[in-house]
DNA sequence: TATGAATGAGGTTTCATTCAT
DNA sequence: AATGAATGAAACCTCATTCAT
C-alpha cells in the first residue's frame, strides 16, 4: 500500500525501484534463512519459522524462491561468490606461492566465521536437487584446486617446503574449515584474528626457512 | 562362527549365547544404522531401510533401540569409547608432549577414517535428545581438553614451542575432524598412513628444532 | 448462509467474514469430532474419520487445531462454558437454594442430553495434557461446588432439608451425570423433560414438607 | 520337564493342584489387568505393564487369556456376578419392595466401590468383540430390570410412592453408578457405609410415608 | 505480491499378537 | 508354561508445496 506517486516523472523508475526492493527482500530471506538453517540445522528449520522471523507468511517465500531446498542453494551460491571474490584479488596481487596462501587462509579462515561462508562447510549438499549439487560440487572442487594450486606454485618457487599438495592442501582448508563448526560470534577473536593466527601458524611448517642462527632468545609470534 | 557346542555340558551356555546373539545384533544394527546414517544423512535416511538391509522389519529395531535419535546416540558413543581407548594408551605410554600429541593426532586421525569415528563429526548433537545431547558434548570436551593438555604439557616439558594451546588445538582437530568429512574408503591412502601423515606435518611446526647448520642438501620437514 | 452483500461497501468485511468463516469452520470440526468421539469413544476414533465427515484430509484439521487431544479439550471446554452460563443465569435469578438447585438440576440435566454436556462426563481427563487436564479439572470442582453450595445455602435459608451436601451434592449429580451414559437422542423423552423429571424426583425427598395431613388420596411426588 | 515325582501316590491330585495353580495364576492376573485399566483407561494400559506387575512376560498372559479383550470381558464378567450373588440374596429374603430396593441400593453402592463393581461402570462396551458385548449388555440390561422390578414391586405392594419405574430406577442406578467414578479407596467413608447412605437418602424421597406430626425437633441421619 | 486453506507424502512410534524355542 | 523376537497394522503428526483469492 505505498502510495507515494513517483510514477509521474518516469515511468522507468518505479519498474527499477520494485526490482530493488524485490532484491532486497530477496537478500533479506536469504539472510534470515542461513542463520536460522544454522542455528537449527536444515532439516528442522521449517520455512514457517523463516517466514515468521520475517513477519510474512510462508507462501510468500515462493516469490521469491522456487523452494526450500532453492534458498539453501542461495546460501551455499552466497558463499562461493565470497570465496571466489578473495581468490580472485589474491590472485590479482601476485605475490609468492606462499604469500598467496597465506592471504588465501587469513580471507577463507575469515569467511568461516561469518554466516555464508560457514553455509560452504555447514550444510549438506545432499539435500539440494541434482543440478544445484553439481555446481555446488563444482565451486568446493574449485576451492580446493586454489589451495593445492598455491601449495604446488610455492614449491615451484620455492616459498614453500616441498610437500604432497593434495595433502597439505586438505589439512589447511580442513583446519580452517573446522572454523565454521566451531566459531561462536560472541567469541574472544574477531574472524580475522582468527583467520591471521590460522593463516601465520598453518603455514609456518611450510615455510622454507633461512638458515637460523643458534637460539638465544625466544622470538614468537604469539607471546 | 562360534563352534563350540553349548546345550550338552551346561544349561548355562544357551542363556550366554542367547545374551551374545542379542548383543550381536545390536551391534549389527548399530553397523548398518551408521553407515546408512554416514551415507544419506540422518534425515534422509529412515528407519525403514535400516531394517531392509537387515532383511528384518521396522519394529524389530526397537526391540534393540529405543527410537531412531537413541541408535545416533549409540553411533556417538562407539566413536567416543573408540577415542577414549586410544588416549587411554597414550597416557599409559607416556613420553614428552610432543610425542604424545603426535601419537594422539595418529590415532585420532585414523578413527576419523572409520564409521564410527566419522560419526563424532559428522553428525549433529541437536538431532539428539538432551540428556544424550549431554553426553555426547561432554564427550567433545573431553577430546578438546586431551588435544589441549598435551600442547600445554609439551610447552611445559620443551617439546613444543610456545603457542596458544587453544588455537592450536582448534586447528589440530580441526584438521583432524575434516578428514571424517573427505575420507573414502576407496581412496589410495588407508587411514593409518593418512593418520600418520597429518600427525607429522601438523606436529612438524610446533616441534622445537635443534639449531640447523646451513642448509647444504634436501633435508626437510617429512623427515 | 449470510446473505448480506460484503465487499462492495466495505473492504473490512471480506477480513470479517473471512474470520467468521474460520470460526464456523472450527466450530464444524467440533460438532463432528464431539459426535463421532462419543460414537465410537475417544480412542477408537481416529481423525481421519473427522476429517472424512467434512469432507476434508485428516492434516486440514491442523489448521484449527493442534492435535487430537486439543480437539477433546475444546469439547470439554464448550460443556463447561454451557453450565456456567447456566448456574450464571440461576444465581442472577436468585431465590431459595431450594429453588436454586432445582433450577440446576433442570439446567444440567437438560445438557447432559446434549453432545458438549454428554462431553463432560463421557470422556477421560487422562486422555488430555497436563495442562488442560488441570483446567478440566477445575472446571469440574467447580460444578461440584456449585452443587454443594445450593445445598448448604437451602440448608441454612430452610429451604432444604438438612444433610450432608457432600454425599447429597453427589447423589444427585450422579444421578443427573448418569443422564450423559444412557440418554439417547431417538428417545421419547426430551432433554428438558428429562431434566425436569429429575430435577424434581430429585429434590423432593430434600424439600422441607409442611406438616401434612393424614393421607387420604393419593398425592404424591410426580405432581 | 518337572520331574519331582508326586505321581505314585495319586495321579489325580498333581492335575488338580495343577488347575488350582492355572486358576490362581489366571484370577491374579484378571486382579492386577482390572487394576491397571481402572487406574489408566483400558486404552492407556498395555498389557506389557499388566505383565511387568506379575513378574512374567507379556506373551505369558497369552496362555490365560485370548486377548486383552477378553480380559476386559473377565473384568465386567465379574462385576455381574457379583451384582448377581447380591440380587440372588435379595430375592431369597423377601420382603417388601423397598425393602428390597434397599438393599439391593446398599449391596450394588458398595460394590461400586470394588475393582470389579466399578469394571461395570467405568470400562467400554464398544472395546469388546461382538459376542462378548452382547452378554455384557445383557448384564446390564438385566440389572437395570432389577431396579425396575423392586419398584414396580413396591409400588403395587403400598411400599413405594406411585412413580415412573423406569426413571426412577434410571436415577438410583445412576447415582450409584456414579460411585464407581468418584469413589477413592482413600476416602474417609467405607463402601458399605456409602451404600447405606445412599440407600437411605435415595429411597427416602420414594417411601411411603406415615402421616407425620409437625416437626418439633430436627433428627436426622446425618447431623 | 501476499494470504489462508488445504493437500500429499512420509516418518516415527506403539502395541497386540504370533511363533519358534 | 514361558520367553525373546518379530510382525502388521495403524495412528498421529509435520511440512513443503500448491491454489484460489
């Protein structure tokens, strides 16, 4: 029941300003719906509660999206977009193969820690249609060939330890990945603290080190 | 596969193996509900087709098992008795913190390959009632006080350069815990030697390294 | 079958009726579940058979009612309401007590002829939640004290004569209770005729006589 | 399998000590059911818990009983006998119609207050199989009969006031029967004294009085 | 675009009952 | 006579989804 007529002056508006609120409304279920699919977990969300916390009714969702299973689609299409952003300006900035992935665990460790991101390692991908699952697939594949990918460049340039990829790569993302389980907002560590000390000390072990000299005093990242 | 011949020297034996038949049932139960549960979720999978591969029928189950959310529940329980075992050996064999940690990131990393195991991360604790839910958190502490304890016990004895126990712990396990989540059966690493190469690279960085001489040949990390 | 044209004058009443409509349609699956509960008895009733009466699927019902035992307390609720309003009117109108509890038995005997009144002693209290059942229970004390209080108030004005309201309060409401059991709708008697029997059969042993003369005629009770 | 040897002896007495024990066994368990049922609802019972209170498991109620139909059956079976034995008594004594009501109002008020009295009141028809029901109806029917019968009786004899034999019995019967629902073991008056009560305030507004002189002193049953 | 109402499908659970031992 | 195990039948309930308005 807006009434305001700005339908005067252009007729183009109105068309574009629906679109928007219709898009923000769209993000608005969306955002709503991650939290309460992670607070409860997929399955005993109910699109009522969505639609309530929304102060909607329940079939007005399907304005919005085709179905329940579509929305954890768009949770998990949030993510990657993410994911792929950061991957995209590290790859942009160039760097070492180490430095990369250690831009890479600090934004992804980051990413845990928030509301899509943790929809990456959180949901199953079980529980959407066969089409949905297999880009979803294709996006977490992704992920994982960006880790081993700067894993093998930073052997190559010999910033990194040589190691097996495909192992080291699982132990990182895993590492970081555990970061959705277990991160509470109301934690001591912002994300990206978490993200920093994740990145700092996963890759430690990897870094080629300059011959040392004999300790004398401790000298540590943390304390 | 037990031959020895019951009825005739006791009147006793048949009780025995009549306890140990039900007992193995249980257990078969409890095999075929985990892998199906691993297999297609929780939710997904039903009680029905638990029973079908048993060739028994829905009811029956509840003559071993309460409800479906018990049988979870006794998925959890296998996997942490499973660990309990493992670190209860560890203790016993002492040794620095370091080591011990090494040999609990073995062990722990090898469970994670197996159904039982798997179950610790890869189902959800709010599909459980409370009391069970309960139970099985303490549990999860318990896990994460052992990784912690013999960080901070290798910090103390000089195994393990300083760190924060907490973090390092997270990322441990956590590294750990995803391997529950990637681990196939049929991949080329059994879970022993996929256990034993993140004990040794995960543990790698916190060692406490002698002073190195220049470095002249290839003599890295892997050791 | 309102009649009176609605969305013309007024879009108020469209939201109006429709509520009326919902209403009424609550009150449709009242009807029928009171009936075919004291058909075939609570349990033996199933709420597929309700909602086959209305020509609807059994989960339509959950849209007025949360389950099986809230539509047995709405049944319970209605037979109480009905003997409030009764004793409401009766202590309006005031007079002996007498008077009062005859009016009563009038009243509550009437209904027990009635499916809502028949509700209230033809059903189990076990059958409801904590909750409703207390509410239930209340309600049914309270009839018991509406009794008993009749009696002792004829006591004291002399109306009634005297005895212990306790045991006479349940005779009497044993009696009309009993109504609920065995009354059935093809009878001769209608419910009022049946409650004004009684009512005073009931009270006539309780009435303070006159002296009377020697008995000549006959002139007893039925007046 | 018993293998003590009674048998030289008497072959005879082993069998009937045999049956003596099977009719022990078969009323403790009719004891321990009507309990239960009365307790719970005959819904709400299972017949795993009548078992668990005789320490025997829930198919061994099978070898008594063909079913917890007919249990129930056994239930109201012998609530009619013992209605039965009472009338028997009544009728064998003689006396005048009210006489006779009397009693019979003491004797069925207290059984009401008896496991197997109130079976007669409290339990459903409609849970018994076709066979079973008719016989229990024509239980019921039968004492209801008897009601009717003494006050017809009383009537003809001078002994009760003219009134609709069948309302009235319909209103006696009923006010005891309701005994069976209220009546508490745990209740400050004994079931006979019930009986007795009733019987008297019941049949006092029926009796045929003699002319009384005016009231001078209050004296009455109770206060 | 949003709603109230209704549906279909399915799942867990309970229990009386039977059967082999 | 008694048991453990298993079954069949059915009931309640939940929820995503659709439809007419």
């Amino acid at each position: 029941m807006d009434t305001r007529a700005p339908a005067a002056e252009s007729p183009w508006l109105p068309f574009e300003s629906r679109r928007r609120a219709r898009d923000e409304k769209r993000e608005a279920v969306l955002r709503t719906a991650v939290q309460l699919f992670l607070e409860q977990g997929y399955h005993r969300a109910t699109l009522n509660e969505v639609a309530e916390r929304l102060n909607i009714t329940k079939p007005a969702l399907y304005n919005y999206f085709r179905g329940k299973d579509e929305i954890l689609f768009e949770c998990w299409a949030m993510g990657l977009e993410l994911v792929e952003t950061s991957t995209a300006a590290i790859n942009a900035a160039g760097g070492s193969g180490l430095d990369k992935l250690r831009k890479m665990a600090r934004a992804y460790g980051g990413l845990m820690a928030t509301d899509f991101g943790a929809s990456l390692v959180r949901f199953d991908v079980r529980d959407l249609g066969a089409k949905h699952r297999d880009i979803v697939l294709a996006g977490k594949k992704s992920i994982d060939r960006t880790f081993r990918g700067y894993i093998t460049e930073g052997i190559a340039d010999g910033s990194i330890t040589p190691c097996d990829p495909k192992m080291t790569a699982f132990m990182i993302a895993g590492s970081l990945n555990w970061i959705g389980h277990w991160y509470k907002r109301d934690g001591t560590m912002t994300p990206e603290a978490i993200g920093e000390t994740f990145a700092m000390q996963l890759t430690d072990g990897l870094a080629v080190r300059p011959p040392r000299k004999p300790r004398t005093t401790k000298q540590h990242t943390k304390r």
